[in-house]
C-alpha cells in the first residue's frame, strides 16, 4: 500500500490493496474520490435540529473503477486527475465496498478505504 500523504504524478502506477481474509467472495467495487482538505462554504442551511449551520462544497469528485474479485487482494491503478483536483490543497482516497449478504428485502455491504494521497499535474 501507498504512505500516508505521498505525492503521485498523473500516469504513475500505485497499487491498492487489502485482505481477503473473512470477506465473502464476491468484487470489491473500488472508487478513488478526491476533494479539497478545506472545503469552500458556500452558504448556511439548517439541519434536522433546527440548528444553522455551513454548507460546504469540496470541489470533489469521484471515479469509478472496475470490480475486482475478492480474492485478488490487489488492483493497479494508473494515476489519473480526478475532477481537476491537483496539488496539495487537495487530497485523494480509494474507497472499496464489497456485499455480505443479499436478500430479496435488500442487500448489505461494507467499505474499506485507504490512506489520502495527493496528485500533482
């Protein structure tokens, strides 16, 4: 897995990983998010309490990878800029869910993430 807060140029290779020791077999459906550390507020709303409170935007957005089965324990990603979100204002994750139960009722699932990383063009 990649440390905390390195940097990665757009077409490096990173690899992410996990265990597949007590997942179900299935995919790991992967994402990679990025978004600003600091969000931007841009207005004030109440919540369900009645209490004001800042809205914020963090300039994010998301990829979605393809699913990878379970038992891989791994994926090679090639870096790429997600949402115009570079430099190091700015901080990207993976993001895994997997299923652990399916139901005609509904399904359930878990996540994992990993550490943040950053993408300089």
């Amino acid at each position: 897995m990649f440390p905390a807060g390195a940097t990665y140029k757009p077409g490096d290779k990173i690899t992410i990983e996990w265990s597949a020791d007590g997942l179900p077999e299935g995919d790991m459906r992967l994402s990679v998010q990025s978004g600003l550390i600091t969000p931007i507020i841009t207005g004030y709303g109440y919540n369900w309490y009645g209490q004001l409170i800042p809205i914020y935007d963090f300039k994010g957005g998301a990829v979605f990878l393809d699913p990878v089965p379970i038992e891989n324990e791994k994926l090679e990603w090639t870096v790429a800029v997600v949402a115009n979100a570079t430099g190091d204002e700015y901080q990207y994750y993976t993001n895994g869910i997997y299923y652990t139960h399916y139901s005609d009722n509904g399904d359930s699932s878990e996540s994992c993430s990993t550490n943040f990383f950053h993408v300089s063009a």
